[in-house]
C-alpha cells in the first residue's frame, strides 16, 4: 500500500480523554474513531490488526476441534424467557422493538441462541462431543465504557460453546478449550494467565479468566510469580487424549481475581512468589452443565436410551479488546510495538526525499519486490519532511522500517530498523530485501 493512497488520519496528539496508553496510540495512529460513546469505527489501520488477531483466534479454535458458524447480532426476547435471562440481564441489555412490534434484543452473547441451534438437530450422545463458535460483535450497554476498545459497548468477542453427554466429557471439552487460549494468546506475544474466576451472570461452577498483568488493568488478581514465565504448550499436543495434567500444571499454582481470591492460600506462597497486580481479561471460559439446555430441554439421548440434558460450556475472547491489551504489554514513548504476527504490515518503506530520482527508484523497487513475495508493506511515498515519516512510522509501530535516503543510495546503501529494538543496518537494497523475504541474497 502506499500511503499517499491510503487513508491513515494519525493525530499529533491524543484526545484528553483518552486515559491510557493503549487508547492514546490507537487514536493517534489512526487505527479507531469513536461514534458514540463506546462505540468505533474501525478504521483501516486499525482493521488489519483485528483481522489479524480474528484469524489467529479462528486458527487456534479450528485446531482444538471447534467448528465455526456464524450466529446474527440481533436475537428474539422469546428466546430468552425461556432460559429466564431475558428479565435477569438488566439495563446492559439493548432491548429493541421491530416494525411487528415484536420484542428483539442486540446480543450480549449466545448460549440460549446456540441451545436453540443444537437442540433442533442433536439428538444423540453418538453426535458428542461438539463445539461451536462464532467471532461476532456483541453489544452491552456498559454503565462505564472507557479505555477505548477495552471496555466498550459494541464489541468483537469470539464466543465457543461445547456440548457434552457427560460431566466427565465437559471436562475434557473445557481442558481443550483451557489449552487452546495459552497457544492462541502466546502467538500473539502475550503472557496470559489463567486465574479462577467467578461465574457470574453465565452461572456454572467451573471457571477461569485469562488475564494478561497491566497495570492499567481493571481487575486485582493475585498469582504465583512462575505462572507467568510458563511458556504454552504449543500446536502438538494430543487434542482428544489426556490433556489435564497440561491444566493441572498450571491450576496447581495459586491464581485468583479479585472475587475468588483467598488470602489464606495466597499468603502460604513463599513472599518472593508472590504476585499481587493488576490485568487485564482477555478470554474467560466456563462451564456451566445444565444451565440452559435444561430449562431449554436440549435432550440428549445416552447409550442406554435415556435423554438427559445435554452438559454445555462457554468460552470466550474478546478480540476488539486484545489490541489494547497487546499495545498496553507492547509499546514505548515513540509509539507501538507490533509483534510481528498481529502487525498491520510487515515494513514500512521511508523514501526521505520524494521526488529524488535516484530515492523514488531504490524505494520503487524495494516496494515491488516485497509485493511480489508476499510481504505487507506500507510505502510512505507522501512529501513529509524526513523526521514527521519516521515520526509516523515510530507510531504505527511495524516491525521493520526500510529507510532510503540520498546519501545511502548514492553509496549504495538503505537502512534497515528494527522498531522493537531500534537496531539499524546499513546495507546494500539486495542485502536487505533478502532479509526481509527471508531468502538468501
Ligand atoms: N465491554 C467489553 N468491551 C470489550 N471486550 C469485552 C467487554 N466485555 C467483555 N469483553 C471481552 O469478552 C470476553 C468474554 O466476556 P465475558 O466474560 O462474558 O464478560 P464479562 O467479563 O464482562 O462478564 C471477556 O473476557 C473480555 O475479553
Ligand atoms: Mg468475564
């Protein structure tokens, strides 16, 4: 892309009201406005990112065995007397009234819809287990939306739901589940740990926040120091074999948010272990048995011919609001600091004296080459002045910035930056274009 053909509205400075880092940069760079309060249009920039973390979170879910659909925003009052949440839910529900009269509500998320989807097909324990989900904008009408994309009213969350016959096969779908949220937060370069959690208004027993430590964090959470540096097991392991000491491993170490927490257990870690911080909540699983599918009468019949309601959990990520977490845990004062597998674009191109012949040609050429192997890159081609370029390119944060100015080019070099660590090269186009295409030059 270049940018002179783009459309990136970066801001010298920040709103006032924009109280933390990571909604500070995400205006500045261009990446979100805001519409209404806790509401954002996702602007081009800031698009790629989601998309990008959307794909990850999709990649993860597919490899645990998760099946996507795609479930609408807007839900039936009818469908939610039934579970009996239609009255519970309160003001955060946006209620809202068709031409029929007909009562519909905006959905803060889907177990009574799902409930629905499966009891209309499922009938057998010989069809179980299953998981569906879904990467769909939510809406909550929260009392306090604030921090930007952190806590908004309208959100992207990816929602999973999994259907078991039995206690014992919901434990084995919620380890799955448990074990794809380290891999997929890890892959975006976060420490996420799973903390117990409350149940809250989704009910059930059994349950964890993934909470990645900020200090702009909403929630207090206390945890063993170790929990943090555990590195996630990775793609290879065996989906529908044992995958409970993997769970255990880290369950057995002291981890809680603020309504579970009990300071008895937490005082019996050695001091030196002891974590107290604040996080952020990027994905929060539960199960919850019965829950719905009882009050719903989502029946499923066992191998000796006897339906029981069928045994459900919830799993949630809260995309939109990962970019916030990623820029709080990855940025510096000139700006963010993409990890590379979230990043809008791989390289910027910095061309500092557009209209040079000899500048335009070395950065045209870097440009088409890195097109041409696949790499994303965006080419400040505009006429700034050199320092507002590199200014912008601090700010938006890409891994690599290819500079190419005058006096390089006339002894036949560019520089090539690395914006996490502010290493520079200085090297011949050839030299560096191989790096960055990863093949020799
Ligand atoms: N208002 C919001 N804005 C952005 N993301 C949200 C918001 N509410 C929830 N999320 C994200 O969706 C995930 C699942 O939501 P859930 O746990 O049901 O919500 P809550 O924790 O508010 O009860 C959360 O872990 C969080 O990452
Ligand atoms: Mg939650």
């Amino acid at each position: 892309m270049r940018l002179s053909r783009y459309f990136l509205p970066v801001l010298k400075e920040a709103p006032s009201d924009a109280q933390i880092a990571s909604h500070q940069l995400m205006l500045r760079a261009g990446m979100i406005r805001q519409e209404a309060a806790g509401i954002y249009a996702w602007l081009p920039l800031g698009l790629r990112v989601l998309n990008k973390i959307e794909q990850i979170v999709r990649e993860e879910m597919d490899r645990a065995g998760a099946i996507e659909l795609l479930m609408p925003t807007l839900q039936l009052a009818d469908l939610w007397r039934e579970s009996g949440r239609y009255d519970a839910y309160g003001p955060e529900m946006l209620r809202i009234t068709d031409r029929h009269e007909r009562e519909l509500l905006y959905g803060p998320t889907n177990e009574e819809m799902v409930t629905e989807i499966f009891r209309g097909s499922v009938r057998s324990y010989k069809d179980l287990p299953k998981n569906l989900y879904h990467v769909q904008w939510k809406f909550r009408d929260e009392r306090r939306p604030r921090f930007g994309v952190m806590r908004g009213r309208e959100f992207l969350m990816k929602d999973a739901y999994s259907f078991d016959l039995d206690a014992e096969g919901a434990r084995k779908s919620y380890n799955r589940m448990f074990v794809a949220y380290l891999n997929l937060f890890s892959r975006m370069g976060l420490k996420a740990v799973p903390m117990r959690a409350d149940t809250g208004p989704i009910g059930g027993d059994l349950s964890h926040e993934f909470i990645v430590l900020a200090e702009t964090g909403e929630s207090a959470v206390f945890c063993h120091k170790d929990l943090v540096e555990m590195a996630a097991p990775g793609p290879d392991v065996e989906w529908y074999g044992d995958l409970q000491p993997l769970v255990d491993q880290r369950t057995a170490l002291y981890a809680a948010t603020e309504e579970m927490h009990d300071e008895a257990a937490f005082d019996a870690i050695p001091e030196g272990d002891r974590l107290s911080a604040r996080g952020i909540e990027v994905g929060h699983i539960f199960s919850f048995g019965t829950k719905y599918s009882e009050p719903m009468k989502a029946l499923v019949m066992g191998p000796d011919g006897k339906e029981v309601p069928v045994q459900m959990g919830s799993y949630g990520v809260g995309v939109s609001r990962l970019l916030g977490a990623i820029i709080e845990a990855s940025h510096d004062d000139g700006g963010i600091i993409w990890p590379e597998s979230v990043a809008p674009y791989h390289v910027g191109i910095v061309n500092m004296r557009q209209g040079d012949a000899a500048c335009d040609a070395a950065c045209d050429e870097a440009y088409k080459a890195l097109q041409a192997a696949g790499v994303d890159v965006l080419y400040d081609d505009t006429d700034a002045r050199g320092g507002a370029k590199f200014a912008t390119m601090d700010l938006i944060g890409l891994p690599w910035q290819l500079i190419v100015g005058p006096k390089g080019v006339a002894e036949g070099v560019v520089e090539l930056k690395n914006r996490k660590t502010g290493e520079r090269v200085s090297e011949p186009l050839d030299a560096v274009l191989a790096r960055l295409t990863g093949k020799a030059a």
